[in-house]
C-alpha cells in the first residue's frame, strides 16, 4: 500500500511539474507572439506613416503644377497674337523670325509665317522661364 501511495505521489508531483512546464512555455510562446505581433503592427505603422508622407509631398508636387500651369497659361495670353504687335513689343524676335533662313535677295516670311514660327515657340521659352 505504501508503494502505492508512493508511486501516485510521485505521479502527482510529475504531473504538477509538466503542467507548470506547460503553463511556462504556453505563457512564453504567448508573449512571444505579442511581441511579435506588437513589432508586425509597428513595421505596418512605419509603412503606413512613410506612404502618408510620400503622398502628402506627391499632393503638393501636383499642387505646384496645376499653379505654375495657371500662372503660364495667364502670362501666355498676354503674349502678342499679331505680327504687328509681335514687332512692336519684341522687335528682335519678330526681325529673326522674319528673315532668319531667308537668302539674300529673297523676300521676307509673310506675317502669318511669323506668327506661325512664333507660335511654334514653347511658352516658357516665350516667357523665358522654366
């Protein structure tokens, strides 16, 4: 009888210990697992903020273009539509565009093939910007 009282005792204490080594290693793969839940949701948070970032200054860049479009677009139509006017107000553009190619003794281009060559200029060469 006392070996067997012995035996379920020591039974018991084995029992006892692999509960208490399985409530240890379930305790450790859990914590385990927050923390890398935890530095998952920090990694994601990271990607999240940079994406944020990188679209913030990708709003601003097609900001800055649609108000340097407008302001070229205003300066644009303030820009000579005549021969006429074009000789007046850039007399050395209008000069080069009339006879610029041209061989001595051959006329020079008709107004609306200055203005046509002007108007083949880009605006912002026009504006002499950028």
């Amino acid at each position: 009888m006392k070996q067997m009282l012995d035996a379920i005792s020591k039974a018991k204490q084995q029992l006892e210990t692999n509960v208490d080594n399985t409530i240890a290693a379930a305790k450790q793969a859990a914590e385990s697992a927050v923390t890398t839940g935890t530095d998952a949701l920090q990694q994601a948070q990271q990607s999240i903020d940079q994406t944020a970032a990188a679209l913030e200054a990708w709003q601003a860049a097609i900001a800055g273009l649609g108000t340097s479009g407008a302001l070229t677009a205003n300066a644009l139509k303030d820009l000579p539509r005549t021969a006429q006017l074009l000789a007046e107000e850039m007399p050395t553009l209008a000069r080069r565009l009339q006879t610029a190619g041209i061989r001595i003794g051959e006329e020079p281009r008709l107004d609306t093939d200055v203005m046509g060559l002007f108007n083949k200029i880009p605006g912002t060469s026009k504006l002499k910007a950028s």
